[in-house]
C-alpha cells in the first residue's frame, strides 16, 4: 500500500505465480496500491528456473505468460500485467485478518519480542536498531516487533543478513509508526540473502515533506545531499513522502510488505526478490489465528 520507485536495476527473481492460463502463468511481481516509477532495467526471470516461489510448485513446464512478465530496460515504461495495480489492498488486514487500528492485538499477542524506540512522534527511533535486531535473532527470537524508525547501517547488515539466514524460515521482522532504511552490503562486497518476511507498517506517522524524519541517519546523505537538498534522482512526488528507502546491494528470500498509505518507498541501486510462499505462510501462521468467514462453514 506505499507508492513504489525503483531506481536503476531490480530482478524478480521468483514472482507469485498466481494460476495457470493459456498463455502460461499469470503471474505477479509487484501488487500494488497507487503509484509505482522505474529508472533502470526491471526484470521478471519467470518461473521457469531452479529457484521456486514454493517448494511444491511445479511449473508444468510453462513460464510467465508473455503479458506476466516484465523485462524492461526502459524503468516503468514498459511494465507489464505482472505489476499490478489493486486500489483495494490493506497488506495489515490482509495478513491478519483485522482491522489496522486493532494493531495492539497482533503486537501483543506474546508471540512478538517487542523493541521500542526512544522519543515521540516521529523523533521516536530505535538506535544501533541492525545490531540489536541481529542479536535478537542470534538470541532465538523470530518475530520482532520494532515501536519507531529503524535503520540497518552498511556496517550492520552484514551481521543482520546473516541472523536472518541461520533458521529455516528466517525471521518476521515489524517496524511499526516510523522510517525504515536499509544501506545494503557495503561497497565491493557480495550481497547476501535476507530470508524472511519484513513488514513495515505506518498507523499514526505522518511523514513530514522536509526530510527530517531521516535526520541523524546515514539514508539522509543519500536522499538529501548537497547541503540537505532533495536529491534529483528522486521524482519529488516520492521523495517527498518516503518513509522507507534501500540503498545498495539488497536480496530478499521471503516477502516484503509495506502498508505505508500514501507513504513512498525508495530503492536505489540492485535489488533481487525472491518470492517464497512457503517461508511467508510458515511465519504468518504462528501469529494469525484461524478465523471464521461468513459463510464459508454449514451444518448440513
């Protein structure tokens, strides 16, 4: 649910398949809201490769349909039906079943090790927040729950990256009401995979259009440099608006959710997705209870 913009290359390596068609999968990369801008080649590989979006999935020997799948050098010019605009989507009510204002309840639940920020509003931020994720997951934790901004330094990722991969299904990491930045692999090394779900969620946060809510971090050099001018990378209808931005090198085995309403996320340089449903419903089942539908159950 946040507006979208990828600048320079993003591969998709594994889409949601989604259902057969006559023509091949119809499959979906990217689901969603409003808006969504791309400098630089986007790459759906398909489905027809060794990495699968589940480990039951056969492909029956078909790809992407040729109107699924994305293979653009020219951004978001030439996107395709794999990128999917649902002005009905609510990622939190989604996943969870209840209403966003009900967040409290998931957040509470006992499942999720919480971590809050120091300050209010939006001066409220988690520090040294990559280092002391990383030793929560070393520590066992596998969902964790983030009050406030976060940001994942070059230097921490590393050591993040790694904690996120020692399980079988990574970890399900919330930042709840706050900016989210992650600075990637540092510059000359290789990338190594997240693995896991990241979900940002922005209830009550108002973003405010100067860039002071990345104040004091290292995403701040990059989106305002120059004496704190807006970087002109940045279309200023996203830049504006950002609450989270991916800066370098950056591999996501799982999936990634933002429910960020008229919110922007701002990737810049490589990013590789890897859609993996089997990772994605292992870890939302230990938080979603079974709930019932009207009518999905008779007594006859």
């Amino acid at each position: 649910a946040s507006n979208l913009y990828f600048y320079t290359s993003v591969t998709f390596t594994s889409p949601d398949p989604v259902k057969l068609g006559a023509d091949g999968w119809e499959c979906v990369a990217v689901r969603y809201k409003d808006k969504i801008g791309a400098f630089g080649a986007v790459k759906n590989a398909g489905v027809n490769h060794s990495v699968k979006p589940s480990s039951d999935f056969d492909n029956q020997g078909k790809d992407c349909s040729p109107d699924h799948k994305t293979d653009s050098a020219a951004g978001s010019s030439n996107f395709k039906s794999d990128f999917l605009r649902d002005g009905k989507i609510s990622p939190f009510k989604d996943l969870f079943g209840i209403e966003p204002s009900d967040h409290n309840v998931i957040r509470d639940n006992g499942k999720f090790d919480i971590l809050y920020g120091s300050g209010s509003g939006n001066d409220k931020r988690l520090s040294e927040c990559g280092t002391k994720l990383k030793d929560r997951i070393n520590a066992g934790k596998a969902y964790i729950w983030v009050e406030g901004s976060c940001e994942i330094t070059s230097a921490q990722y590393e050591g993040f990256s790694e904690a996120m991969n020692k399980s079988k299904n990574g970890a399900f990491i919330v930042i709840h009401d706050g900016s989210l930045s992650i600075m990637g692999a540092p510059s000359g090394t290789t990338a190594k995979d997240m693995k896991g779900v990241i979900f940002h969620f922005n209830h009550d946060y108002a973003v405010p259009t100067d860039g002071s809510n990345w104040n004091g971090t290292d995403a701040y050099s990059k989106l305002y440099p120059h004496g704190g001018k807006p970087n002109s990378l940045f279309p200023p209808e996203f830049l504006s608006t950002a609450s989270f931005y991916q800066h370098g090198a950056f591999t996501l085995l799982g999936g990634q959710f933002f429910d960020t309403k008229n919110q922007s996320a701002i990737f810049y340089t490589s990013s590789n997705f890897k859609y993996n449903s089997d990772i994605v419903n292992e870890l939302v089942s230990g938080l979603a209870q079974p709930r019932w539908v009207k009518g999905s159950w008779h007594d006859f």
